[in-house]
C-alpha cells in the first residue's frame, strides 16, 4: 500500500534516454474534441469491464473507471478511461494477450513510472492504464474522480480549463501530451484540495 507521501507526489520521472513510452507505430493522439457529458458513458465503463473481466478473470484484481468520463457532467473526450490493477505490469506476458485476443491494443510502455502500461480499445474507445496493486496513481485517480463528483466548483473549474485547453491546442496544431500540459496547474490546484480534504496533506 503506498504512504501519504507517495499518494501526494506527483511522479513524473524523465524518459530514459533512448528510449520511448510509445511501442513502434504508436504516439500521442491529436483527438482534442471535447463532449458535454454523456450518460451512456457509464454503461460503456461496464461493457469495457466485462471484457476485461472475461479476459483476464482473477488476474484483473481491480477495474476502476477514472477519468472525465467517470465524473457526471463534467465535459470529457469521448475516450473511456479505465485502471486495470494487475499484479505485476511489466510481467505482459501475463495480461497483454488474452486483453489482445478481447480486442484492445498496446500502445504504451513505461516500466519506469510504476510499470504503467496503456491499451486502447476502439468501440467504445477506451483507454485502458494497467498499474501494479502498489501504484500511488490509482489512488490518485480515484480521489481525483471523488472529489469532483462532488465539488461543484471545482468541477465547473475543471470544465472550463478543459474546454479552454483544448481550443487553444488545437488552434496550434498540438496533440494530446501537449492539451494535458496546458490542464496541468489547475489539476494540481484541485488535488491539493482534495488532498488537505483527505487529510493526506496539511493545509
């Protein structure tokens, strides 16, 4: 389980060098449209799960759905985000082809940031973050979705800062890394928050 202080640190090792997050013929998206809030969005989640489910049986030992789309009214790229806690991430051989044989696609790899791996699925697009069962992020993600499910202000905050990111990304040509740049103060304004509400950070 991982202490307050790894839960509040906000871990962004660098690449190492040579090499990159991405598998060959993957990169960041340059998908920026931003959708008000649909609520066919959770009955998507649970389409997802189930496949992974049926996929990975036991080894699939949490399914959570994080992410803008998990948080009702809250605008969001229509993209289903979903952490998969699995035993052991970098051990792929493990969860990485039966979740093929079920249709996703690997896409990420970054054995350097908690074992992270991305795969995508296309209809509902997903993106699918498999973490180890000691990753800080996953209770990140959830406290993140918590809290703005029930804090409207910061909610209309993060909608907004969203909407805005997005236009100004795409007005320069940008992609999905460079969107997620531009949301990044606020996000870490709104996680403070939460965090002193929790009681993992003092005020």
């Amino acid at each position: 389980m991982p202490l307050p202080h790894d839960i509040v640190k906000f871990h962004e090792p660098p690449v190492p060098e040579g090499q990159s997050p991405y598998v060959p013929g993957a990169g960041p998206s340059l998908q920026l449209e931003i959708a008000e809030w649909n609520d066919a969005w959770p009955g998507q989640f649970q389409l997802l799960a189930q496949k992974i489910e049926e996929a990975l049986g036991w080894r699939a030992l949490v399914i959570e759905h994080v992410g803008s789309t998990s948080v009702p009214d809250l605008p969001a790229k229509p993209i289903i985000d979903i952490d998969l806690i699995v035993a052991d991430p970098n051990d792929e051989a493990a969860y990485v082809p039966a979740l093929e044989r079920a249709g996703f696609e690997l896409r990420v790899r970054e054995p350097w940031w908690f074992g992270h791996r991305v795969l995508r699925y296309s209809e509902p697009a997903c993106h699918l973050h498999v973490f180890g069962y000691d990753s800080p992020e996953v209770i990140k993600h959830r406290i993140f979705r918590d809290w703005l499910r029930t804090n409207t202000d910061d909610r209309v905050l993060y909608a907004d800062t969203k909407r805005e990111a997005a236009a100004l990304s795409r007005a320069a040509g940008e992609h999905s890394m460079q969107y997620n740049a531009r949301k990044e103060i606020v996000i870490k304004k709104i996680y403070r928050r939460a965090f002193i509400a929790t009681g993992l950070l003092k005020d």
